[in-house]
C-alpha cells in the first residue's frame, strides 16, 4: 500500500501508542512517536506533521500548553485523544485551538473516520489558497459571500442576520469542531458569552431552513454540551 500522509502521535501510554501506530500503518499512514510534551515539540518543528493526535496527560507538560505553544506558530490540525470526559476539558482542549476531540476508550474506526474527515478539510483549504473565493458550496449548500447571500439548490434562503453568520462562520470552519463561546464571540462579539440558550434558538432555526430532514441533520452537527460543526457532504 502506498504511504500516504505524515502524522504524530504523542501519547505515553504504551499500549494506546501502539494501538494507534498499527492502526495508522494498517491505513498506509506514516507517522511519528512522542511519548512527552518535548518530544512531541522537537518533532513538530523537525517533522512538519499533517496532523498530530494529541494526548492530555502528558509526564512533563500539559496537552492543553503544547495546544496552545503549536497554535502561536502553526495551523496544523490537532486531534486530542484523551481520558478526560468532562465537557469542560473539551471545550478547553477546542478553545485553545485544537480541531477535534476524541475521549478513550475509543473504537479505531472512529479514529480512522475523525481522520478522513480533517483531511477532506485540509483539501478543501489547500484548493483555496492563493485564491480568493466568494462562493462555498457543500452538497446542495451554497453561500455566496460577496451577495451575502445563502442558497439550497436553486432557493434563496430567508436567513435572520444572525442564523447568515452563524452558518458562514461553521462554513469557513467546515469539518472543525466550533464551541459555544467561540460562536457567541465571533457572532454577537460583546454579548455574554453565557448566553448559550439564544445560541441554540438559532442554531434551531437555521437548521429548519437548511436540513432536508429534520430528524437526521446532515449540514450541522451537534457535540452534546461543547459546540456544532459543520460536515463536509
């Protein structure tokens, strides 16, 4: 099989390290260790991963500071596979910049879909660059940004103008994992970042506008207590 991408894995635990590696070479993935915060910062900078599966409890660092250190410098997708479940470690572990998140235990298939789809998203960006795009389309979605304006199929949508920014941000986001506070602060940018309640009256109704089905929402999807993201179709 074909060797294809370059990721890394910074993980301690023996056996979950192993576990991942032998699922990513199945996969025909190339792919770094790190067992600390300082192996894994030597690699980043030395190895220029694709995409770096992150652990939190690291011996000698946070996973949270090397989120945080990457993302002063880099725009790398990171995908955190940790033993904290808390809502609040997640929505930390995204605000500090992280793409996603993956809680252990966790199925391989799972690990194998979250990484299909953050590379579907490094694509769509990597075709955007050195070209400035007014148009997104996804599916049947279309948003053309110059017209401020949003379409399904050949309908204009009838969007408040706050469901029109929320669904531009999840657009230029697509594939990302988008918490609470991060929407309320790019939409309503002073309001109480408290206010998740009005931020899901929204989400509500521009879901009515946009998901063919109501029951089995395919543009938006929600991660129960932490955010929405928008899948790529």
């Amino acid at each position: 099989m074909e060797t294809k991408h370059n990721l890394l894995i910074v993980e301690d635990e023996k056996a979950i390290s192993n576990l991942i590696a032998t699922t990513l070479e199945t996969q025909g993935y190339h792919y770094e260790k790190a067992s600390n915060g300082a192996q894994a910062m030597l690699a980043v900078t030395s190895h220029s991963p694709e995409v770096i599966l992150l652990d939190l409890g690291l011996p000698d660092m946070d996973g949270l500071d090397i989120i945080r250190k990457v993302r002063s410098w880099s725009s790398v997708p990171i995908i955190v596979i940790s033993a904290r479940t808390e809502d609040q470690d997640k929505i930390e572990a995204l605000d500090a910049g992280a793409d996603d998140y993956l809680t252990k235990p966790f199925s391989v298939e799972e690990l194998l879909a979250r990484l299909r789809s953050t590379f579907r998203r490094i694509s769509y960006m990597q075709s955007e660059q050195g070209e400035i795009s007014t148009v997104f389309v996804n599916g049947d979605l279309k948003i053309d940004f110059a017209a401020a304006a949003a379409y399904m199929g050949e309908q204009e949508l009838h969007l408040s103008p706050i469901e029109y920014k929320l669904l531009c941000e999840l657009a230029r986001n697509v594939g990302k994992v988008l918490t609470h506070q991060y929407l309320i602060k790019k939409v309503w940018e002073n309001v109480n970042v408290s206010d998740i309640p009005s931020l899901r009256v929204y989400m509500a109704t521009l879901r009515k506008k946009i998901e063919p089905d109501r029951e089995n929402p395919q543009y938006i999807q929600t991660r129960v207590g932490i955010g929405y993201k928008m899948n790529r179709l």
